[in-house]
C-alpha cells in the first residue's frame, strides 16, 4: 500500500490543477481550489509542507486513491 507524503502547496496546486481544478483563489494564509461544487482548502505557508494528515483529507475528500495522486 503507498503512503502518503507531505507535499509543497504549490506541488498540490499543480497536481489539482491536472485534475481540472480551477486557479486557487487566496484567503488569509489558506488557498481553496474549485470543481463542479468541490471545494478544496489547504494551508499556504511556503516554509513548510502540508502535512500528510491534511494531504489524506484533500484525497478523500475528492475520491480519488493515494495511487491516483502519486501517479500525478
């Protein structure tokens, strides 16, 4: 079974955006990226990565396996 690992918010920008996810729009020090009523927040702090509990939420959250992820 992969693991998750933490990851740079702008790694997961770009993987969301491969997945037909919109420009993510900033508020405060979070980011939130939208599809077909799909809301994704996650923390913008470019000092360190996202940890991998929020990274296992982000991947529920929009139904799709650790292996999808990583094969972004």
């Amino acid at each position: 079974m992969p693991k998750v690992t933490p990851i740079n918010a702008r790694e997961l920008v770009k993987k969301l955006r491969k997945l037909w996810f919109e420009w993510p729009y900033v508020w405060w020090k979070h980011m939130f990226m939208m599809k077909d009523g799909y809301r994704v927040p996650f923390p913008n702090h470019w000092w360190k990565d996202i940890s991998r509990w929020v990274v296992n939420c982000i991947i529920e959250y929009i139904w799709i396996s650790v292996d999808e992820r990583n094969s972004l």
